[in-house]
C-alpha cells in the first residue's frame, strides 16, 4: 500500500494534485502536522486538513508530530482525520492518549524514530492499528534512508505475527523506487513517500511505478 506525503506536493495547486491520487486510488494521504517543538519545523494545523477533507475520499494517514497530541486529537477527528498516530514521548499518558484516539473511532498509530526502543510496544502493540516506523529522523522532508531501520522493521513484523495481530507496518522517510522493495520484503505494509512521487510533474508516473512493486 501506498500513502504519498502531502508536504511534498505543489501547494499552489492542491485540487491538481488531489485529483492525481484520486484518479490513481492510493491507498492513503499522508498528513505530517509539525509544531516546531517536537520537530524543529512547522508545517500545518487541523484547519488546512479540514479544507482539504472534501477534495477526496481517499483514508487520512494523519502523523501528529507534535508534544501534547491529546489536546489536539478531537480536532484532527472532527477536521476528517481516519489515521491518527502519535509519538510515545509526545504524551505524558500514553496508553490514556492512545484510548482517546480510539474512543473516537478512529485507527490509532504509534510511531517509532531510528533511534527510539521497541520496548514501548511490549505494552501497547494490542491497541495499535498501525505501527509507523521512521527511516529517518523527523522534522523535514526528502532525508536519506538509515539502512539499519530495515532491522527495526523485521523485528516490529516478528512481534506482530507472534501475536497474531493484524497492526500494519508503515515505514516513512527516504522511501524511494530503488529501496522500496528491499522496505517491503522487510516487512512493510505501507509506504510514506513524499518527494520520490510529487517531483518533476511526474506524479501520476511515480505512483504506478510504486504500485508495481
């Protein structure tokens, strides 16, 4: 599966670009909402989602980076959001955090940085619909891929499958066509790219060439 990350696309022409991943069918969009705390960048709040929302029907893959994501949850939900996931270390609750979300109905997501332990998992994989797991530090955009995340990503899917869940696996960050296959058959359910497919007025090229792999 595929979610293109919306940060890279032509923000001067939005309807031009919805209109691609819709006529495409990607699986999702992803949102990457900065707050420059967490992350040291700023990109958008709920209420630029809440505009898009009506341009698609395609899931939002909504990737809160941003500290005290619970105050911010119901926004994002009212605002359209489909995938809400956070960081462990954003939330000083987190298993309370990771119950709003759900609450609302909505699919909850966990997400990992290079350098964070697996440890925070042992005690929530159960509640997770999804597990995103970042192959680069974040913050920005068009990063190179650390190649020892594809480790992290084998080892997620280990656990995953020894308790017979059904948590997908997506990995973001430095996600391109010449790695794409190697992220996968590490384990990957869903691919973030971002750059590699809103670049060179190519879009609707790059998002049948992912979807070949």
């Amino acid at each position: 599966m595929i979610s293109p990350s919306l940060l890279s696309a032509d923000f001067t022409n939005l309807e031009k670009e919805f209109k691609i991943l819709n006529e495409e069918k990607v699986d999702f969009i992803h949102l990457d909402i900065m707050d420059g705390n967490y992350v040291p960048n700023i990109s958008y709040g709920p209420g630029i989602v809440k505009s898009l929302r009506h341009l698609t029907e395609i899931p939002f893959d909504t990737h809160l980076m941003i500290e005290r994501p619970e105050n911010f949850i119901e926004e994002f939900v009212k605002a359209g959001s489909d995938i809400i996931t956070i960081h462990p270390m954003t939330t000083k609750h987190l298993d309370r955090t990771l119950s709003l979300i759900k609450s609302y109905g909505k699919k909850t997501g966990l997400a990992l940085n290079p350098g964070d332990s697996l440890d925070v998992l042992n005690y929530n994989l159960e509640k997770l619909d999804l597990v995103l797991i970042m192959s680069v530090n974040p913050g920005f955009g068009g990063q190179k891929f650390i190649p020892s995340v594809l480790r992290k990503i084998r080892e997620v899917k280990k656990l995953i499958e020894e308790r017979n869940l059904d948590t997908l696996i997506e990995v973001d960050g430095g996600v391109k066509l010449d790695n794409a296959k190697e992220v996968l058959d590490a384990g990957a359910d869903i691919l973030v790219a971002g750059s590699a497919i809103f670049k060179k007025d190519k879009t609707r090229e790059n998002i049948k060439a992912f979807k070949e792999l």
